[in-house]
C-alpha cells in the first residue's frame, strides 16, 4: 500500500475508533461525559419553583350573612317598590315582633305546633326504627312491606287530612296522628337502608361468635344505620312541621299555623311573618343540633 493511500485511510477513520489491524476488534465510538462547566444553569420557572400566593378565603358564616343580608335588602326593597300596604317588609317585621313575643297566647300556640311536632317524631322515629332494622334484616318483612312504605312516603300528607278530621274529629288528636305518619315513613326507608349497607366482614364475625339474632340487630345492625337514622331524622322534623301547620290550617286547631292562617285573614301580614320565622328557627336549630350530634359521636361518617 502506497504512503498516500494509507494517510487517507487513516483521516476517514474516527478519532475514537482503534487501528484496524490482525489484533484489534471492531467497537463503538463512547462519547466523552462533557465537562463540568463552573457557570451556574439558568433554572427555568416551573410550578415547583414557583410560589403562588395563597387566596385567603372569607370564612362561611361571613358569607352566609352577606348573602342574607343582599336577600333582605332585595326583598325590603321590592316590597317599598310594589306599594301595596299588605306585604310584609323585613322592617316590619322586626318592628312587630316585640309586640308578638310581649303576647303569652303567641307562645301557647307556638308551644302547642312544636310540643306535637316533638311528640309525633318521637313516636314516628321509634315506630320506624323497629319496622326499619326488620325490613332490612328479614327478606319476608322487607318483601310485604316495601312497596306500601315507598307508596305511602311519596303521597302528600296535606291530601289525607282531610281524610283524618273526618276519621279523628278536629282535635289536636288528628294533627298527631298525621305528625307522627309524616315523620315514621323516613325513619323507615333510611333505616332499612342502613341495617342492609353492614359490611359482611362483621355479620361473619357475629356468626362465628355465635351471636344471637337481638344482638346483631341492635348492636351491629342498628349501630351502623344510625347515620342513616340522624339524616331520616333532618328530614322527618321538616315533614312533620309542615304537616302539623297544614292540619292547623285545615282543621282549625289551635296552634302557631292556625294563629298565622287568622293572622294573614286580618292583613297582619308583619306579625303572621313572625310565627314562621319561629318555625323555621325551629327546623334549622333542630337540623344543626343533629348534624353536630352526627360530628361529635360519630366522627368516623362524613358530611
């Protein structure tokens, strides 16, 4: 091989490439890891170098009053814009409501609608936690009466009152009657669910302690549909609230509805308006008694 040939074999071969010779193997050209350079790398913003300021939310109970407040002024001012003399107006019925409460006939009506209201869910929440946990422990049970306990929750209570005066006479008698069916139907439903939703896990672990039938009834199965029970409960307090004030409206029993039901009748708009904001004090507070009882003892169920 001439000198010239061989030179320009020699530039066509790659700097890392060995000579080819009897001895040498063929291998791959190993890029060389660049050196480190002492000039600090631009670190480009990124959301985990970024710090985003955090918006500091207003607390609920400051927005809640904002918003009732906004509605208060809304209503005021349609009612000054309407002009008419008989709708109520948030002025008066702050207005009239000392002169209300100043009346002991106020608080004998209100003591007669909400003593029934109590009474009834009492009745109701015990009448249907026994009817509740058999529908949902015993297939029999829960195959009779499902489909009359679904029909009867979904019928409007005001379309049997009458109904029930002709049955029970106007007396206080019939708004019981109807205050505690109102308040056993959703005792009923939400507790058969609960006593079915048990994880088999437990009822696996009662059988193989041999544990007899009023055992798992009341301490697992009852136990575990008692958040059910709490929300059957927020709603049967409303039910059975409504229904006592349209028995009172419709039978002429005494009570805060029948005083509210004069009342309008008399264009007492501001003070009829004063009852109803006690009533609906009175389903609120009872809700939110239920929801921090809910928190407080069963801290394990959400919501």
């Amino acid at each position: 091989m001439s000198p010239r040939s061989r030179t320009r074999e020699t530039a066509s071969r790659p700097v890392n490439a060995p000579a080819a010779g009897p001895a040498s193997t063929p291998t791959e050209a190993v890029p060389l890891p660049a050196e480190p350079s002492g000039a600090p790398h631009a670190v480009p913003p990124g959301p985990a170098r970024r710090k985003r300021r955090k918006r500091r939310r207003p607390p609920d109970w400051l927005l809640r009053t904002v918003a009732g407040l906004l509605l208060l002024a809304l209503w005021e001012l349609a009612a000054r814009l309407s002009g008419s003399p008989f709708v109520a107006r948030p002025s008066g019925v702050v207005t009239a409501a000392p002169d209300v409460f100043a009346t002991p006939q106020f608080w004998t009506d209100a003591w007669e609608t909400i003593g029934a209201v109590i009474e009834g869910v009492l009745i109701g929440t015990v009448a249907g936690v026994v009817l509740g946990l058999a529908m949902g422990r015993i297939q029999l049970v829960r195959w009779f009466f499902t489909t009359y306990v679904s029909g009867l929750y979904t019928l409007p209570m005001v379309a049997v009152v009458p109904l029930m005066t002709i049955w029970l006479g106007y007396t206080s008698e019939t708004r019981l009657v109807a205050v505690a069916l109102s308040a056993f139907l959703p005792i009923v439903v939400t507790t058969a669910d609960g006593s079915r939703a048990i994880p088999k896990e437990y009822l696996d672990v009662a059988r193989t302690f041999r544990a007899k039938m009023h055992n798992i009834w009341f301490g697992i199965a009852l136990r575990n549909a008692t958040p059910y029970l709490i929300a059957g409960l927020q709603l049967a307090i409303a039910r059975a609230l409504v229904t006592a004030v349209a028995v009172e409206f419709l039978a002429g029993v005494p009570g805060l509805g029948f005083s509210i039901l004069q009342q309008t009748r008399s264009f007492q708009q501001n003070e009829a308006f004063v009852g109803v904001i006690v009533l609906t004090a009175f389903v609120v507070g009872m809700r939110a008694l239920l929801t921090v009882a809910r928190r407080r003892f069963l801290p394990w169920y959400g919501g």
